[in-house]
C-alpha cells in the first residue's frame, strides 16, 4: 500500500470543497436535562419550571416567592415540591441559599460575589466580590474556611431619594 504524498492546488470555490458549518456542528452547552441527569436527578416538568423561573432571576426569591410564580403556570404544583426542589438544587449546587435573617432566599447565580441588602425595602443585590486572597482574620486558628461572603447593609438609591423628598 502506498500513501500518496503529492501535493495538489484545490480550487477552493469548487462545490466539493465548499464546507459549510451548520447549527447542529457547533457544540452546544450541556442542557439543563442533562445537568440534571448527571447530578442523578430526574428532569421533571416540576424541576424545570422552577429552574426556569430561577433562571437570570435577581431578585433572590424565597421559597414562597417561587411557588406563588410557577403556580401561575403549573397550578396543580405543590409547594413541598417547590421547597424539596430547591433543597436538591442547592444540594448540588445549582442554586445556593442565603440566610440573611428572615425565610430562606435562593440565589441561581453561584459564582462568588457579595451581596448588599437595602434596610428600608429589603431588596438583595448581587455586587461583584472584592479579592478573597490574604490571610484568614485574627481569631481563626483551626477553623476551616468554605466560602467567604460579604453583606452589605444600607439603603438602595430608591429608597435614599424616597427619604430625600
């Protein structure tokens, strides 16, 4: 068998040469079935719709919060199934929850950052982390660090203009 190492000009206008690269070619994310597959959950209609209602939600909703918005779609859905779904969320990590005084709030964006709090109508904002690195604070010694988070407490814009008036 001999291997033909000649080199040739291609007329690269030719149809034979013409690729072209279609939707299905490029390499999608994993879907969030998937996601859940792997994490050895199954994709119920339940879990997806409260998935998707998480999905670029800001607002850090509680658990009712939830409920009371997926039951406008899914009327039949308890709020057990809410609660239980967001607990196997968070425990894959998925979601994460906050306690922040007061029910439970659930945050779909886990990278790391901070949080700052308004005292006068309680919305939750995200605020990009400062640097983590250093040294752990005096007083430590021994104590195992799983995340850092800072809250910042204080007054949202609105609420200063509303007190400004």
């Amino acid at each position: 068998m001999t291997l033909d190492t000649s080199v040739r000009e291609i007329d690269n206008s030719s149809p034979e040469f013409r690729m072209t690269l279609s939707h299905d070619d490029i390499p999608e994310p994993p879907h969030i079935e998937d996601e859940l597959r792997e994490a050895g959950l199954k994709a119920t209609p339940q879990r997806l719709a409260i998935l998707g209602c998480l999905e670029g939600d800001e607002s850090h909703p509680t658990a009712q919060e939830l409920y009371e918005r997926v039951r406008a779609e899914h009327p039949t859905m308890a709020f057990a199934t809410v609660y239980n779904t967001l607990s196997a969320l968070t425990g894959i990590g998925r979601v994460r929850s906050l306690t922040l005084g007061g029910p439970t709030r659930f945050d779909p964006n886990t990278a790391s950052h901070d949080h700052a709090i308004c005292d006068g109508c309680g919305s939750i904002t995200d605020v990009a982390a400062r640097s983590r690195r250093g040294p752990a604070p005096d007083g430590l010694a021994g104590f195992s660090i799983n995340r850092v988070e800072r809250i910042y407490r204080g007054q949202c814009a609105e609420c200063a203009n509303e007190r400004n008036v």
